[in-house]
C-alpha cells in the first residue's frame, strides 16, 4: 500500500513592515556607529569653506601707537554691565571685551618751553535745594540754585572767564593764549540738577562748563540724572562733556578688562551721543593708582582730576590736576576768599 502523501502547506506570509524592521536595524545600529565620524568630517569641510573674515570686529588700537585717523563713532555698545552700584569683587571677564571705535587723539606736541598754571579748577556736584532729611554728606554736596547764581554773579564780576581743561592743555603745551582770569567750572556724576539749574545759569552770563557724567545712569534712563538727550543738547551748547565713568565705583587695583569696560566703553558713549571727543578723566572718588593713569594715558586721554585741594597744572602731573571744592555752605564770601589763596598761597 502506498504511503500517503502529506498534505503540502503554504509558506506563512510575513507582513512587509516586519521585513522592514528586521532589515533596518542592523542599518540604523551602523549609522549610529557611524555619526560621530560624519559629524567631524563635516565640520571640517565647512570649515575650510568658510571665509575667516566674515563678521571680524576690528582690532582694539595698541595704546601708544602711531595716530591715525578715527573711524565714525559706532553707538553699539559693550555686553550690559555686571550688577549696578557693585564696588566689590571686580567681575571675572573671560576676555577682552569687543573693541568698538572711538576717539583717539595724541597730546599736542610740546614746542619745548616748560609752563606752569595757578589755574582755579571749581568742582561743584548738586546745584539744588537739598531734600527733607538729607545726610551730610548730601547737604555738603549740595549748592543751592540762587547761591549758584550768586557765585556765576561775582565771577562775572570779578571778571573770571571759563576755559576748558583742553585749553590748559594746549597753553602748556603750545603756549595758546588764556584770558587774564581763567577759571574752569567742573560738574561731577551728571546729575539731573546739571541740566535745569546749571546749564541755564551758565548761559545767562555766558560761562562754559564741564561736566564729568556717568554714563551707566544715562543708559539706564536713572531720573535722577542727565539723559542722553540732555547730555546732547548741553554739549551742543559748547558744554563740555566728560569722563566721570560708567559707574561711581572705585578704578584702583583692576585689570584691564575691567577698566575698558569701564572708561572706554563710557568714553564710546559719551562720543556715539556728542559727536565729540573725551579726553579728560574724573576719578570717582578720587581714587586711582599708578595702573589706572598709564591706561588712560596709553589709551590718550589727555588728563585727568582729583579732588586734592590746590591749583598747579603742569603737563608732568596732568593726570591729577587738584580742583577746589565747592561746598554746599560756601557763599559768595568763601568762594572769594578760596580764590584769593590761589593768589597768594602763603595766605592762612
């Protein structure tokens, strides 16, 4: 008898995404083995396709360098400042900040004859009537606006005419020609009182003054001080517009990072606002070091003041001119008779 034959049985059908699955996966396993190496030859290619040159920033100008010719002024500014009103600890910057440009302007050339200047440099802060319950040091600081026109009243007078520290400068440096009374009027931190107070005064009786800002307040519109605006409509004016520095934080022991930041980004400011070159420096708080005064003059400022007492301007000591205090109880009598020590400095 013949053996049966088994019945044939038809191949299991296999749905198509299982073929795929089961063939992908050793694919996709590869590709994953493959794709740091693709990443880095990727990398490489764009590289070398790259230009170098797209988008450098300019290279910061080598302070002592042979002058040129300064490119406009750029008003972009630096990255935005560490926390406010914070003296201590100086910030860590990983680098130089991005260099922008700005005035820089040698000091005139000497024609070789030595000078010396008794040149009275005023130094004022509020012009205002000081608030209910003000400190000392608030009332100390605070001239009172119709004393303030009391003293512009026996300067004029007393036939003082205001000169620019520029002016000085190029006195002693190429013996330009002062009036017979030079006084200079400076305005430290660029308070709010600057602009309604002081700078009509002073053009009532036709007197120049210089004002020392803070460019941080400025920026961030602190209505307790100039505006930019303000600081635009003054300098158009013929005021002249100063370094006082970004904050009112202490400058002495800080590495150059910090001091780009703080003095030339506030410099960029002030020249991206004006149109004008600064080139004057007012320590806050008349704190500096030997540091400090070679980066402003590597970088060309061409002085600086203090809040020493006394009147002896010499290019040897232009980075700490000393200036006359003007306190908030000195009325027409005590600025006279400060005056009249300039004169003749043996007087008690």
């Amino acid at each position: 008898m013949a053996e049966p034959r088994r019945p044939r049985t038809r191949p299991r059908f296999i749905p198509p995404i299982l073929w795929m699955i089961a063939l992908g996966g050793p694919i996709v396993l590869t590709t994953l083995m493959l794709s740091p190496a693709i990443d880095a030859a990727a990398g490489k290619a764009s590289r070398r396709l790259l230009p170098v040159t797209v988008g450098a920033s300019p290279s910061v100008p080598v302070p002592g360098g042979s002058p040129t010719e300064p490119p406009p002024v750029s008003p972009t500014l630096p990255p935005a400042p560490p926390r406010a009103w914070a003296p201590e600890p100086s910030p860590t910057i990983a680098s130089t900040p991005t260099p922008y440009p700005f005035f820089q302007e040698p000091l005139p050339p000497a024609d070789g004859s030595p000078r010396a200047l008794r040149v009275p440099i005023l130094m004022y802060h509020y012009i205002s009537n000081p608030p209910s319950g003000a400190d000392r040091f608030r009332l100390d600081l605070s001239v009172r606006p119709s004393m303030f026109e009391a003293h512009l009243q026996y300067l004029r007078q007393a036939g003082y005419e205001t000169v620019s520290l520029s002016d000085l400068i190029l006195h002693l440096t190429q013996g330009r020609p002062l009036p017979p009374q030079p006084i200079v009027l400076t305005f430290d931190d660029g308070y709010r009182d600057a602009y309604e107070e002081a700078f009509p005064g002073l053009r009532r009786y036709g007197f120049q003054g210089t004002f020392f800002v803070l460019t941080g307040r400025a920026d961030a519109g602190d209505p307790r001080y100039l505006s930019w605006e303000q600081i635009r409509q003054m300098s158009e004016a013929e005021m002249d517009i100063q370094l006082h520095g970004r904050e009112h934080i202490p400058l002495s022991g800080r590495d150059e990072a910090f001091l780009f930041y703080h003095i030339i980004g506030g410099k960029q400011s002030i020249e991206a606002h004006t149109g004008r070159p600064v080139r004057f420096f007012a320590y806050p708080s008349s704190d500096y070091d030997k540091n400090l005064i070679r980066f402003l003059e590597g970088y060309q400022f061409w002085g600086a003041v203090t809040t020493a007492y006394g009147a002896d301007e010499r290019l040897e000591n232009r980075f700490t001119w000393p200036r006359i205090r003007i306190r908030g109880t000195d009325d027409v009598e005590k600025l006279a008779w400060k005056l009249s020590l300039l004169k003749d400095p043996s007087a008690p």
